[in-house]
C-alpha cells in the first residue's frame, strides 16, 4: 500500500470519527437543553435491522451434486483451465514486497501468495481428478458436504439488549451530561490528531 493512500485511508477514518463524535455530542446537547425531543428522535431513528431476514436467501443450499457427476469431466477440465489460469496469475505476482510497505502489509501479501498458491494446486488436483475418476470425489464429499447455517451461529446477535434504552428513557439528563462530556473530550483529542 502506497504511503498516500495509508495517509488517505487514515484521514478518512479520523473525519469519520470527528462526525461521528460531533453528532453525539449535538445529542447529548439536546438530552440536556430539551430531553422530550430527544427521546422523540431517539424514538423516531431507534429502528432494528434483522441480520437473519437479510442472510436469508443465502441460507437456501444450493444442490448442484447430481448435475456435476452427470458432467463430471467438462467441470474437471473448467477447473483445471481455472487453477492454471489462477496459479500463472499468482506466479506473475512479486515475490518481494516493496521496503516501504508496512510490516503487516508485507506479511498479508505473502500469506495471500502462499494460500492462493496451496489453493489452486489442489483446485487443480480435483479438477484431474474429476477428469480421469470422479468417483475417488464421493468419500471426500460425504466427508466434507455439510451444511453450515450461519444463521444459526449468529442468532444471538438478532435479540434486542434495552438496558442502555431504559437507563436513557429513566434519567435523560445524566445520561446527556455524560455523552457531551465524553464527546467534547474525544472531540478535542480528534481536533488535534
């Protein structure tokens, strides 16, 4: 990553994070100056968004097993042709990493090289293998086919936590106090960054 774009990047995230702090500090004003309205705000913009009715579609397993053994050598030769195009990408890639990247940037970019390297030797081994006996896939297959739902690995994340709105809804006034305090003082350290 070149340096102006780190220096971008980082401006970005600091400008992001005054604007952020300036709109809670601004609300944290009204909580003191004219609670009513507010919680009238709080009330209007406090929507809840479902992760599990927007992840929904992807969670339809998609059965395409019968289809690929029914073709299984055209699909071992498109893989084949795909892990040789990706691995003549890969080995086109620099092998060093430029002394001005950043240690963690350098790190990633090889890391990078070496999973795609890894990745379409074996892409590249199954597509052979589709190629000449397709039926050496069934045991890794079974072995491997099972369905995942990340639905069910995040369903705690869709429940509502309202402690922080009940406190807000009990004692509007401290809890402005408290957000124009703790905002002017982030603010003011921002300002100077």
């Amino acid at each position: 990553m070149s340096v102006a774009t780190s220096v971008w990047l980082f401006d970005s995230m600091v400008l992001f994070l005054q604007i952020s702090v300036a709109a809670v500090w601004l609300f944290g004003l009204l909580l003191l100056i004219a609670p009513g309205r507010a919680l009238a705000l709080q009330e209007r913009l406090n929507h809840r968004f479902s992760g599990r009715q927007i992840s929904h579609p992807l969670e339809a397993p998609i059965n395409i097993d019968r289809y690929f053994y029914r073709h299984a050598r055209p699909a071992g030769v498109l893989l084949m042709l795909g892990a040789a195009g990706m691995l003549a990408l890969n080995w086109q890639l620099p092998g060093e990493v430029q002394a001005t990247t950043p240690p963690m940037w350098a790190w990633l970019a090889h890391s990078l090289y070496w999973f795609l390297a890894i990745s379409g030797i074996a892409i590249f081994f199954i597509g052979l293998t589709c190629v000449f006996r397709p039926s050496l896939l069934k045991p890794l297959e079974h072995k491997a086919n099972h369905w995942v739902s990340t639905r069910q690995m995040t369903q705690f994340l869709s429940h509502a936590y309202t402690p922080l709105d009940s406190l807000l809804q009990q004692a509007p006034r401290i809890v402005g106090a408290v957000l124009a305090t703790v905002s002017s003082l982030l603010l003011l350290i921002l300002l100077k960054v």
